[in-house]
C-alpha cells in the first residue's frame, strides 16, 4: 500500500469507529442525500484504510471474500448491493426453473443472484476469462453453497483461438478483465470459443436472461452467440454492457436477428432510485452514444425479440 498522509493515519482510528456501526443506516431504504454526504466524508475514506481481505454480505444473503479496492466487494460492504439497476432488473426478469448466462462473472456477484432466484430446478452458467478472478468466482460460489451453477474458465469469443488476458489489478479499484484492451499487464494466455458451443444445447434453449460485460470484445461474443440464434427461447432477453463506439455496430448485428434494442439506465451509483430507473426505456432516434453513456464511460443494452406482426 503506498503511503498516507500523516493526517490520514492519524485519522484512521476515528473512521473505525464511526463508520461500521452506520451501515445498517447506510442500506435502508431513504435519506440518499444524507446517506451520499456520509459515504463522500466518510465511508468511502474509512473503506482506504482497510488493507486486509473481508467478507461482505449481500442484500440476498451470500457472503463474498475480497479486498475492498475491488469495486463490487467495496459496494456491497458498504450498502449491500452492486450495479442496484441491474440487480433489479434481473430481479424482475428471472424466474425459479429459468437459465441465466453470465459472461463476463467477475466474482460472481450477478452470478450467485441469479442462483437464488432461479432455484434448484434452474441453472446458471458463469463464464470469466481471468484464472485469477476464475478462482475468486468459484470460492465465492463454493462458500455460499451453489449448486445450480456450472462455471467456465475460458474466454467466450466469436471462433476458436488462444488469447492474451489483460488484468486490472484490485489496487486500481476494481478488477476487471479484458482480451481485447490492455487495460493493465498480461495476467495469461487463455482459450476463447464461440459463446454458442461454450453452452450445451440445453442451456442455449433454456436461457431466458443472457448478461454480457466483457469490456470492449462484446461484438465478438455476440457473433459468438448469434450463430445459434435459432437455439434461443421466444423470450430471451440479453444485457450487454458496451462501449460507445461499439453502441452502433452491436445494436446492427442483433437487428439482423430480429432483435430490438432498448436502454437500462445503470450508474454504479449504489444509492440510485432503482424503482425509477430499472426499466429500459426506448432508444430515442439519431440519439448520440455519448448521450447515454454512464458517468463510468458505458452503455447498458437490453435486446428482445421485435414482436411478431399480426
């Protein structure tokens, strides 16, 4: 850890004290402008000085084990949830008995949500590239007793191949992953496939909600899913986290397929007004990517099958 201040340290005791007995108050529901100034003053610096690895709880009950630099360990200790619009939405979407694909895992967050909710006659499908993240996946799920969740440690992609993995280590705040930008140093070589034959048939026609977060190879993983376009369930719905420059070109290939696209609003904002915002809403036309971009740089897509003509 590189060093503090002075003043910071001499502060640390004070945030120790202070802050843990607020997160109860910090994960009911209301007060959101009292709740932002108590995370900008203290919760967020109180979260600085805690070096070693801890379990946080999420709203849904499962425990993650981490460092809080990483954003999604530092979001749920503090207020119990991650990405709150897209916790809702998936909330809303699945069903016990459904199939979720989780491209782009992480830790497992959206993961083990998905597990609860779809039950022992569901399945979840966990796909990360990262052998590092790969292994903080499969504890998370290990620990909270998963057993509906196949996860896979390859690179979903639009052909068969053998890639670089770039990391983004905790210490930057989060610790995402990419094959296609080099976010941070070479972590490995790994294999990537065709979403379509990383999933058994089963899976792919079972699969009502697809979410894909895979920083900047999403048109890649797309081809990779299209190809068995057909395989798909009438109501599959998929959530793409995307690029602006990429905003167009993903938004074609799903059209070709039938698909439209609508918008999820979706700040990492964990005091977002998730009753308000968790609904996509209608792309308006000739809109700019950047006009819907999240503050952190991204867009969030929703595509379903257009409705037949009758």
């Amino acid at each position: 850890m590189s060093a503090r201040p002075l003043f910071h340290r001499a502060l640390a005791p004070i945030f120790f004290a202070i802050v843990p007995p607020m997160r109860p108050f910090m994960r009911a529901p209301g007060m959101r402008s009292l709740k932002r100034w108590w995370y900008r003053c203290f919760s967020d610096p109180y979260t600085n000085f805690v070096e070693t690895p801890v379990c946080v709880v999420a709203m849904f009950g499962d425990v993650f084990e981490g460092r809080l630099s990483g954003v999604v360990q530092r979001s749920l200790f503090h207020f119990g949830l991650f990405e709150p619009n897209l916790t809702a939405f998936i909330s809303q979407r699945l069903r016990v008995g459904d199939t979720f694909i989780d491209v782009g895992a992480n830790v497992g967050y959206f993961t083990l949500l998905a597990s609860r909710i779809v039950g022992p006659e569901g399945s979840v499908v966990s796909i990360e590239a990262s052998p590092s993240t790969h292994a903080a996946l499969r504890k998370n799920i290990e620990t909270n007793g998963a057993t509906n969740v196949r996860t896979v440690n390859i690179a979903a992609f639009d052909c068969e191949a053998s890639v670089p993995i770039y990391f983004l280590p905790e210490e930057e705040f989060t610790s995402g992953a990419s094959i296609f930008r080099t976010i941070g140093p070479q972590e490995a070589i790994v294999p990537a496939k065709p979403l379509a034959t990383i999933l058994s048939p089963r899976e792919l026609s079972k699969a009502r909600l697809i979410k894909i977060d895979v920083e900047g190879a999403e048109e890649r993983v797309v081809a990779g899913l299209l190809q068995a376009e057909q395989h798909l369930r009438p109501d599959v719905e998929i959530v793409i986290e995307v690029l602006p420059e990429l905003f167009e070109s993903v938004r074609a290939r799903f059209a070709e397929y039938g698909f439209d696209a609508s918008i999820l609003d979706n700040p990492l904002d964990p005091l977002a007004d998730i009753n308000a915002r968790a609904r996509p809403r209608p792309i308006p036309p000739g809109i700019r990517p950047a006009e819907v971009a999240m503050s952190h740089g991204v867009i969030y897509l929703i595509f379903s099958r257009k409705p037949a003509v009758t």
